[in-house]
C-alpha cells in the first residue's frame, strides 16, 4: 500500500511536466488564434495579418486573426489574459494595452506584467499628426494659430481613450497651450474614415494605416512625432522642425501569450516571430509603412513593458489624460 501511494504521488508530480513536455514538442498542433485588440484596418491589425501570413508558413498551422476591439484595448487584451495557456490563444500587444491601460484606466481587468508570458517585441511606429485637407494650414505652426484664434471649435480624433493616440493629443495641448477637444473612436479604421470625410478635422495616428491616404493626397500630415524624421514620410517634418521641442510619442506592437504558457513553447513562437521579422519581404513592408522593426527575446519584452510603465507614470500624470 505504502509503495502504491508513493507511486501515486510519483505520476501526480511528474506527469503533468511529461505533458506539459508531450505538447510542446508537438506544437502547434491545430489553428492558433491571434487576438487583435483594435478594429480591423487599424495599425495593430495590418502588422498583426502581416506577421500572421509568415507565422503559418513557419508553424505549419493556420492563423486566425481575430479582431476584438474596444476600451482602449482593454476588451480583447483581457480575452487572452484568461485564455488556456497553451500556446494556441496570443495577443498582439501595443503600448496601450500594456502600459497606458494601467495608468488611465480606474479598473483595468488583468495585470499586464502578471497576467501575460512575453513572447517578442516585433516593432516600434511613431505618431503623426494628421489633418483633413480642406483644414486651412499647411504647418503645426499654422495648426495652432488657428486653433488658438478659434478655443475650442476644432477637435481631435484618436483610436481610443488611452491609447498612446489619445496621449498624443494631450501632450499637444500642454506643449502648446491650444484648446483641442478628443473624440475617441473604436479605432483607428472608423476614425480615419471620418478624418477623410471631413466630420473630424484633426487626428494623431501611425503612418502605418496612414501612410496610402497620405499619399493619396486624402488626408494631410503635419509633423511626425519622434526625434528623426519617418523613412515612410521623408517629407514630413519632425514636431521639433515645427517648433515644439521635447515631444516625442509612440507605440509599439509585441507578441504576448497567456501567463504560465510552457517556455517550450514560448521560444518556439519567439523564434518563429523573429523569422518572420526578418523575411525581406515582411521588412521591407513594414518599413514601407513607416515602422522600426525591432525583435526582442521574452525577458527583454518583459523588461521592456516594467520599464515603460515607470517611464509613462509621470508623463501620463503631468498631461492630465484620463479615462472616466
């Protein structure tokens, strides 16, 4: 009897890690589903169905995108934080999603630094501030002269209430001392449509799902907000050229998976995701659209999302963004 419970005790510690083990060397074995926590047609969906074609090459298995958005990222973020951690459930992530939820959001429900296994940072995509063409400047110097002579009238679109495109507009209106309205959106897609319809003049957004309107000459772009110039935009100058120093906003966009997900398989989808970064094809596309791919191993995506909450805290407090 004695030796028939140690041997009970025995399986029930070493077999769930020959499992866990089994299922890791077999992965993936059915469809994986990709979490996009934004509408379609947004930034965070055109690189996520770029990054989902070569991941299936790859992995040998079907991607689905599936597009959850809502609360700032906040809706489709929670779905994969309560997913199975088994590899068959990821999230692309953004800097809303992982660190600026947590600082304007009062219930934010998962943790993203407990709730989450990093599995890559894939890129970095700066801001740019857009405008509808029949809006009469050609300049953030001539943005906010007329905004100042006109307090009020003209308002802002973002892709949501907390999203570093929200952020964007209220470090605009400190920097500069204009009165700018935020209309936040379900996304970067419908805010764009209405941008070029003309119900919304003003919007910040990422060259990525900006870049082809631009150049179509349907909406207009002032200024990118980052230190260099956008190799997607050369034209385009910084908003230090225009005139307003130490204003620098972003987003990135990273793979994340369910907290407790087998390392197995977190360095089997890290190393898949790193190929895929660095398929020519895939670069240069992203590129094109105006993003620095960047590539990044677990800890560093971890690191990377503790040390960004530390650094957007006092930003976050200082610029008065908030979510009710």
């Amino acid at each position: 009897m004695i030796a028939a419970a140690r041997l009970v005790l025995i399986l029930a510690l070493v077999l769930p890690a020959w499992v866990a083990a089994a299922a890791a060397e077999s992965y993936p074995a059915r469809p994986i589903r990709l979490v996009v926590p934004f509408p379609a047609g947004g930034p965070t969906d055109i690189v996520a169905r770029l990054l989902a074609a070569r991941l299936q090459e790859t992995l040998g298995q079907a991607i689905v995108v599936d597009n959850r958005g809502g609360a700032g990222g906040s809706l489709g973020s929670d779905i994969v934080a309560k997913a199975a951690p088994d590899g068959y459930t990821l999230l692309i992530g953004t800097l809303a999603t992982h660190v600026l939820n947590k600082l304007v959001l009062p219930k934010l429900p998962y943790d993203p630094e407990r709730d989450f296994q990093p599995i890559a940072e894939v890129l970095v995509n700066p801001n740019v501030l857009l405008v509808n063409p029949a809006l009469p400047v050609a300049s953030v110097r001539g943005l906010i002269a007329l905004l100042k002579a006109n307090p009020g009238k003209y308002a802002y679109a973002s892709s949501g209430n907390g999203t570093p495109l929200h952020l964007a507009g209220e470090l605009f209106k400190v920097r500069t001392g204009v009165d700018m309205p935020h209309v936040p959106y379900r996304g970067a897609g419908p805010a764009l449509n209405d941008l070029m319809a003309g119900q919304i003049m003003i919007m910040f957004e990422t060259p990525a799902s900006s870049v082809g309107f631009i150049r179509a000459g349907k909406i207009r772009a002032l200024a990118v907000n980052s230190v260099h110039r956008c190799a997607a935009l050369p034209e385009v100058p910084t908003m230090a050229e225009e005139g307003v120093p130490d204003y620098v906003t972003y987003t990135w966009n990273a793979l994340f998976a369910p907290a407790g997900t087998p390392r197995e398989i977190v360095e089997r989808l890290n190393q898949a995701t790193l190929q895929a970064i660095a398929d020519p094809v895939v670069r240069t596309r992203l590129t094109e659209l105006g993003t620095e791919v960047e590539g990044s191993s677990p800890e560093a995506l971890g690191a990377l999302v503790t040390a960004e909450l530390a650094k957007w805290a006092p930003i976050v407090q200082a610029s008065g963004a908030h979510v009710d």
